[in-house]
C-alpha cells in the first residue's frame, strides 16, 4: 500500500476556505485532476466562502480562483487554481466497485495534512432521492471531506463526504462517475456564484421529514411554519431518556433565516489535581457536566432537496465550567435522509 500512498497522495489537497474578512472558516480536502488546476472537492466544503487557498503535499499554495462546477445535490464542486504540470488522479469505474473491495482514504482530518487510512466496501446504498452513495469503513473525520476514497490501482471510485457519528466508521462517499458531467464546464465563476435553486420561490422542506448534516452525520427534524422554521436534533438513543435537547429557531430576514440554536447537553471532563485537593477525587476520574448553550446560525440556501448556512462553533470547551473558548462561524449542509 505504501507505493500506492506514494504515487497519489502529491495530487491530494488541504483546502483552506476564507470568510468576507478574509478569516478562515473551515478547512477540507480536494484532488487534482488535470495539470492546469482543476481540483475536485465538496461542495459543502467551499459553499459559503469568499475566498480559499489550496496547499500542496510539497507546501505550495494556490489562491483558489473560484469555481467551475458546483453540483449541490451530489455534493460536488470543482475549483481552478493557476497551475502548471501538477500531479493528477484519475477515475475508476465507480459502477464496478464491490462490496469487500479494498479502498483508501487520503485527506486532512482536523487540518492533519494527507492522513492515510484504508477499510473496505462495506455497503452500496441509494437514497431515497435517487442518488448512490458508498459506505465505507476507511476512518474519516472533520476535513476528511472532498479527499478521493481511492481503489487500490490508486484510481478515485467516490469522493469521501459525511459520516454518520452514531455509530463506529459509518462513512460515505459519492461515486466518481458523477464527475465528469461536471467537467464540460470552463468559465471560472468567483466565489458566491455558486449553484442555486432554478426558481425564486424553491420548494419548503416537507413537514416532519429528517435531515442528516454532511458534515456532522447528525439526524435533524424541520418544520416550518411561515416566516419561522424550527429544527430538533433527534439525540442518539443514549439521551432520549435524559433531558437533553438542542433546538433551533430561525425567523427570515431578507433572503436569509436568523435565528439562535439552543442546547442542554453533557458533557464529559476529568478530575484534575486541584479536584484532588479540593474534594479528595482521584485525578482523571470522569465526570459528567449539564451545560446551557446558545449560538447563533444562519441558513442561507432553502430547498426540499438541500439547506446550506453557517453556525457558530466554539474551538474549545471547558465542561467543568460549560464555558466555550472562542466562538467562530463553520458552514453547514443538510439533506433529506
């Protein structure tokens, strides 16, 4: 495996995306697929952004100059950079992909540049949208997305995407077929022209149905109810008989939903040495702490087939005292499951 790792991961990209301010807001992967610059990733890793820059295995950095393709309802985007004799991947047949089939994943889990994890098939599955997905036990976590699941010709048979987080390697992947449909675009549009619901008023989501984040793996129940729209984490089992909760109330605001999302969740920490001397509990015992949030979120983009915005994430938490370290904006994307 390790020759595989070594002929492909050069055209494997950790792609940085930039707020308004020019402030970074979230991170994920890409890979190159033709010398010029032409980069494969998800569309939810760079909808959103006004502007992004794409590092190379070797250190190089390209500023993204936008967008060629963008495909949100199988989670593509293709980006350009300025580039000259980059390296490339190629696609594999995605339709002849087995289950049982050994795959590799290469990308930038939590920004750890061009990480190496490898699994199986483990399934194919359609939703109930049409659309095909591989799931895979190849780990992936947080910025993993956009990075190619590679066969072990080192050909891309699907693009890595979500993974579901109540359960254990639950990851999925869109098929590299639906690519090259993408590719017989060419004009470089700027960032925030990407793809949009065809008609002005697009369809609501429908009521009751749920939700699954690509970037969370987390289920979600919407309603709306004109101007407003109402959204409730459905909690994993292990909490359904808590009083555990995270709801979310947005009301619209020009072309925009505003609103707060509010949580009661527990959360885990360890004794330290003043707990020691202070109560006589031994160091790193665990402890459970029941914390009140709130943040604020945004959706920005309203369909029946797709919801795009961006909500506040806290980059560190101190559970003893349910205090959040510095709040910043990541974007976020649901589909119907």
């Amino acid at each position: 495996m390790s020759d595989l790792v070594k002929s492909t991961v050069d055209a494997v990209v950790l792609i940085v995306v930039n707020d308004e301010n020019g402030k970074p807001m979230a991170e994920g992967s890409g890979f190159i697929i033709s010398p010029d610059g032409k980069i494969v990733t998800n569309h939810h890793v760079v909808g959103g952004a006004r502007s992004a820059t794409v590092k190379l295995n070797n250190g190089a950095l390209f500023r993204v100059e936008g967008i060629i393709a963008d495909d949100p309802d199988h989670d593509l985007a293709v980006i350009k950079v300025s580039g000259k004799n980059l390296p490339t991947l190629t696609f594999a047949n995605s339709d002849k992909v087995s289950v049982g089939d050994h795959v590799v994943a290469i990308g930038s889990p939590l920004g750890l540049e061009n990480s190496v994890t490898d699994g199986i098939v483990s399934a194919l599955r359609d939703d109930s949208k049409g659309r095909s997905w591989i799931q895979t036990t190849a780990p992936a976590s947080h910025g993993n997305s956009g990075g190619p699941l590679l066969l072990m010709d080192g050909k891309v048979a699907r693009v890595l995407t979500w993974k579901a987080f109540d359960g254990e390697n639950l990851n999925f992947a869109v098929p590299s077929k639906s690519i090259p449909p993408l590719l017989s675009e060419s004009t470089v549009r700027p960032f925030g022209s990407a793809a949009k619901p065809d008609s002005a008023v697009a369809p609501m989501p429908a009521a009751g149905e749920v939700w699954t984040s690509m970037t969370t793996g987390r289920d979600y129940k919407i309603r709306t109810d004109g101007d407003y729209i109402y959204v409730e984490w459905i909690l994993p089992a292990a909490l359904q008989s808590t009083a555990a909760f995270m709801r979310v109330e947005l009301k619209k605001n020009g072309d925009k939903w505003i609103g707060k999302a509010r949580s009661l969740l527990p959360y885990e920490y360890k004794s330290s040495y003043f707990d020691f001397w202070k109560t006589g509990q031994t160091m790193g015992t665990a402890n459970v702490n029941w914390c009140r949030l709130e943040v604020d979120l945004e959706i920005d983009r309203l369909s029946d087939a797709r919801i795009e915005g961006q909500a506040q994430n806290f980059a560190s938490f101190d559970a003893k005292k349910c205090k959040p370290g510095k709040l910043g904006w990541k974007p976020f994307t649901w589909i119907p499951k």
